[in-house]
C-alpha cells in the first residue's frame, strides 16, 4: 500500500519482478543491495512523510494507475478462459423465476 491505496497484490516472490518492470528500476531490490529483504525496501520507497510534495502525488498517482491497468489486464486475460454455455429453450422452461 502506498498512502492508502492498494499498489501490489499477488505473491511475495513475484513482487521484486512486478515493481522492477513497472517501475523501471525505481523500485528495484536487487540494485546494490545483495542480501536485502525486498519487502524493507518496498517500505522504505512506498512510505511517505507528510505533508506530501507534488513528487509523492506523481508517484502515488503512478503507482496506482499502473496496478489497476494491471488488474484491469488480469481480468480480461481471466475472463476469456471462461464460457458459459448457451441456455437449453427446454430445459430453461422448467426453471423458477425469481427476482429480490
């Protein structure tokens, strides 16, 4: 999370990956930091003093725009995988109606 908002939400061991590629490095783990805990320098770069500079804005605003393109991208990429089989007229016949 970063200022509230939900920047990442998949597996911890995907995570370095998903900020390396969508960040461009800004969130990489793996520069000049060996043996680092990628989750102490995703807190270190998601955290944010207040009161907030228009940099944090741009970065906040970045990171959320690029987690729901993501989203938005996994969902259509999960939706096509499933079909729902055209309704039986016969069978539809003895189906109850019901509305709340």
């Amino acid at each position: 999370m970063a200022d509230g908002y939900i920047v990442y939400q998949g597996l911890a061991n995907q995570s370095s990956k998903y900020f390396t590629a969508h960040m461009h490095s800004a969130l990489d783990t793996n520069k000049g930091r060996r043996f680092a805990n990628p989750a102490d320098i995703f807190m270190k770069k998601l955290s944010l003093s207040y009161p907030k500079t228009e940099e944090d804005e741009r970065t906040v605003n970045k990171l959320v725009s690029l987690y729901k393109d993501y989203q938005a991208q996994a969902v259509k990429s999960e939706a096509r995988e499933f079909t729902v089989p055209p309704l039986d007229a016969e069978k539809s016949r003895n189906m109850a109606c019901f509305s709340i």
